[in-house]
C-alpha cells in the first residue's frame, strides 16, 4: 500500500526518474537497539515492494556519524565524557577495533543488517561532507539563512536560526560542533566565519566553548547543517522518494519537507510515520542506554533466526509497541504458523486474510521464502527438553521426547540442530534448575487443584493462560508469585515462558500429572 502511495506520488510530480529510493538514518552515537534496525527493515521493505510493482529501486542506508555525542551510553567508558560535542566520526574507537566511536556502533548495526539479509548502498555524512556531496545545498541553505529561521519559527517556534547562520562548523581548537556559532557567510569564498562561544546545552549537561574564531570552507567537510535542514540536504541531493520516521521526528521532519521544497526545490520524499519499541516498563528503548538494558539485535539473534526479527518488523509499522526478551518465543512460534498457512498445513478460509498471512510470510524472508515446508518444535517445548535432557545425549533425549509428543511423525528433524542451538541458550540465560523443595500453602494448593481441572478439560491455550490470572484472584494469591510458583514446579526456574502454550505444547495429562505430584500429601509443607 505505502509503495502504491510512493507510485502514485511519483506520477503526481510528473517525475520519469529510472530508479526509486528509499532512505533510512543509522544513528552513531550509541549502542544500535531494535528499533534501530527496524527503521532499516521497514525503509527496505518499501524498496522491494516497488520493485515487486515493476520499478528499479535502491535502498540508502545513512550514517549519521557527523552528529556530535550528546552523552555517554551506559556502559561506556567514562573517557568519553571529554569528546562530549564532538563529531562521533572524530572520536576514537574505546575498543579500539575501529577507525571511530561512530564507525564502532555503525558496525554493530550493519552486522545485523547483513544478517537479515539487507540489501543497501551505505553512505557516511562524515565522507559526504568531506566529498563535497552537500556543496550545492550547503550553499543554497546558508544564502536563504533568514528563510531557513523563518521556516523554523513558524514550524515549531525556536527562534535560534533567526540570529545565527543554519551551519555547524567543527571548531578549529577544541573539536566540538556543537559549541560553534555561524557569523557570517563569504559567498565568493564559500567560507564562514565562527566563533566558539559554547553554552549549548545537551541532554542537561551545559557545554562551554572555548572561545576559537575563525573560518572554514564548507566544501572542505568540516562542518554540517543542523538537523532542520540536514535530512533537505540528503534528500536533494541523493534523490530520495521515501523515508519514514519515528514521531519524535515529526517536528524535525516537517521543517525539512519545506527546506527541501522552498529552498532546494526538491519535492520532499513520501513519509510515513510510526511508533517507537517501548520496554516493558513502557520507556522508550534507546541508544544511550546499555547494552545489558536494551534489547539488540545481537541479543535477539542468540535465541532465533534473523527472520524471526524480520516478522517482528512487518508485523505492524504504526504504533508503539512495548517488547521484551520474553517475547522471542512468540515470534519463533509465529513464523512457524506463517509457514504452515504458506503451505497449505494451516488453513484459512478467508481469502483476504490468507493473502496478507502469505505475503507476510514472504517478506519476512525478503521475498525469497523457502521452497517447502521446514519441520516445525514449540520454542518452549524445546526449552524445557534441553532443561531436562541429560547433556552427554541432549540430542537423542529431545528426538525421543518429540517423537513421543508426535513432533517427528515423519522422522524429520530439518533445522533441529539450529533450534537446539536456540533453545539451549535461552534455558542457559533464563533457567536456573533448582533441586530445592517447594512449600506449597494451603491457598496455594487449592489453586493448583483447580487448575488441574482446568487444564485436563481445557484446549485452549488462552483460557488456560487466563484461569491462572483468576485462580489467582480466587484464592486472594498474588499473580506473580503463583506463576512463580508454577514455573518452580514445571520447570524447576522460578520464570519461563507463558504457560498457556508451554502447558498445550508440554500435552495436558503430563502437565496434569506434574501438578498432582506437587500437591500429593508428600509434598505439602
């Protein structure tokens, strides 16, 4: 739909142009999260359904890595701290394994890329600038100064670039660019002249200059136009059709859209707008965090396939939507039935619905789905086999124990090893196997007797899932602490996955005869 819109557009503008772009930023100056990569994602899933429609397109993938650092990412060494304003391209890798800082983070996230399987055109701001990319924009944008201010003040009411030139010199002296103030503007020259007089604030944190005048010469690359006019420049002059963007965006973007259009004279690109990733305690996830805090795509790829983000990312573009670690299995899970819809193993009557299960399925591989079906384990069964399975034979326990659920009917076993893999990690990092006994109150008891009804008579994951929540209730028991309980005496961990579909994938009668075990007279407290 949003490639037809791009098309629509396109033919609006009267533009013959031979190949289609679509844009995305990489942010430089922190640890790349998920939502880092599924602004990419989305941006390349645009670029292919145009093709898919019968165009020529190319997806650039932008390095913001000109922008200075505006704090130091949890985590980080605090020696950081000193090159706070600079150029992220300016400072030195802390691991010392790369070129810069900027070059460091990016890397992080075109390794993820890669492993998706993105296909894109890589350009650095700090190698444009220094390229003379941006000249012709860098010129037009500081002769129409005043129109720029003006543009911003009407757009979103800051006043700055009324009095200052919209260009970010970095200083001379101290190699900050966030401190330094345009003066002047010599036309013949291309220079402009500065003054590094600090007094920027930046994430709360004041930062003072150190007093440098001098000039730069914009076509040497040491320096940039600032963020309300820097997404025009680009837009101009790499020719871009589409890029979309996160909401606290959306100011930045629409002073943007009328640099490029009244000042470049460049129809600005087709946007859509969408959500952030929250963590489950509702913030959003950000790069400033560490990386123990967010959720990365290198984490991710512990536990499941690069497809599985893929899904997560197409699943829905609008929207803010909280995620955890947790949810990984739901994902793994959700391909799975993708794939068996795909086939013809599920069945859906609704013809609508089949087409956008199929063609989700599809671009979650990047329209280059397998050519049959693969065989199919519930994440969370696998979890607890490899918990349980003794770890010299942790292979042929968990074959045994499938064929014994009916998971290997045909004997395959293709991607198994993958999933063992998967599924290996996530019980090492998310089960503890505990042998100490488990007190059970007498509230406590009664619960899990009904449950036992509850999941003897009760096929429906979702039902199961919610008589915990009410068995909870009934008994006057904090949910928490009677999942807690739960996940003690099926798994021996004290969390797990949701036990509505490890209780359907574990089979009713075993978890049944689990739960007995744990209430008979010799296991009471």
């Amino acid at each position: 739909m949003v490639a037809s819109r791009v098309l629509q557009r396109e033919e609006k503008l009267g533009r013959k142009l031979d190949v289609l772009r679509t844009e995305s930023g990489l942010g430089a100056s922190g640890i790349p999260h998920i939502g880092s990569l599924g602004d990419v994602i989305r941006a390349y899933g645009i670029k292919m359904a145009l093709e898919v429609q019968g165009r020529q397109s190319e997806f650039i993938a932008y390095s913001d890595d000109m922008d200075g650092l505006r704090k130091v990412p949890a985590g980080m060494p605090d020696s950081l701290k000193k090159y706070l304003g600079h150029p992220v391209s300016a400072i030195p890798d802390p691991y010392n394994c790369h070129e810069s800082y900027g070059t460091h983070m990016n890397s992080l996230l075109r390794e993820a890329m890669d492993k998706c399987g993105v296909e894109y055109v890589f350009h650095s701001a700090n190698e444009d600038y220094k390229k003379g990319l941006f000249t012709e924009q860098i010129r037009k944008i500081i002769s129409a100064a005043d129109q720029v201010g003006k543009i911003v003040k009407e757009e979103v009411g800051q006043e700055k670039y009324t009095t200052v030139l919209p260009y970010f010199p970095i200083c001379g002296s101290c190699g900050r660019i966030y401190t330094t103030r345009s003066l002047e503007w010599d036309t013949a020259a291309d220079k402009v002249l500065y003054v590094c007089e600090g007094g920027s604030e930046i994430k709360g944190q004041t930062l003072e200059g150190c007093g440098y005048k001098g000039e730069i010469d914009i076509k040497e690359g040491r320096g940039k136009v600032p963020w309300k006019a820097e997404f025009a420049t680009r837009w101009d002059a790499l020719k871009i059709n589409f890029e979309a963007h996160g909401k606290e965006l959306t100011d930045s973007v629409r002073v943007n859209d009328r640099v490029c259009e009244e000042i470049l004279g460049y129809p600005a690109p087709y946007h859509v707008r969408y959500e952030l990733f929250l963590d489950k305690s509702g913030k959003k996830i950000s790069k400033s965090k560490s990386a123990l805090d967010v959720i990365t795509p290198q984490t991710w790829f512990k536990y499941a396939t690069p497809t599985t983000l893929n899904l997560l990312m197409f699943k829905r573009i609008t929207g803010a939507r909280s995620l955890g670690v947790e949810d990984i299995p739901t994902y793994v899970n959700e391909l799975d039935q993708l794939e068996e819809v795909y086939f013809g193993i599920r069945k859906v009557t609704d013809e609508k619905e089949l087409a956008n299960l199929k063609g989700l399925f599809e671009y979650a591989w990047f329209l280059k789905p397998p050519s049959a079906p693969t065989a199919h384990f519930p994440y969370n069964l696998l979890v607890y086999l490899v918990t349980v399975a003794p770890p010299e034979k942790r292979k042929e326990y968990v074959e045994m124990k499938l064929r014994e659920y009916g998971y290997m009917k045909d004997g395959s076993a293709s991607g198994l090893d993958e999933r063992l893999i998967f599924a290996s990690n996530w019980a090492k990092d998310f089960h503890d196997i505990t042998e100490s006994q488990i007190e059970i109150s007498n509230p406590q008891r009664l619960a899990i007797e009904d449950l036992i009804s509850v999941v003897k008579s009760e096929t429906d994951e979702r039902v199961i899932q919610n008589a915990i929540f009410n068995l909870a209730k009934k008994y006057s028991l904090e949910a928490p602490d009677f999942f807690r309980l739960l996940y003690m005496i099926l798994l021996g961990s004290p969390r797990g996955p949701r036990l509505g579909p490890y209780i359907k994938a574990m089979g009713s009668e075993n978890v049944a005869r689990a739960l007995e075990r744990a209430v008979a007279p010799s296991q009471s407290g």
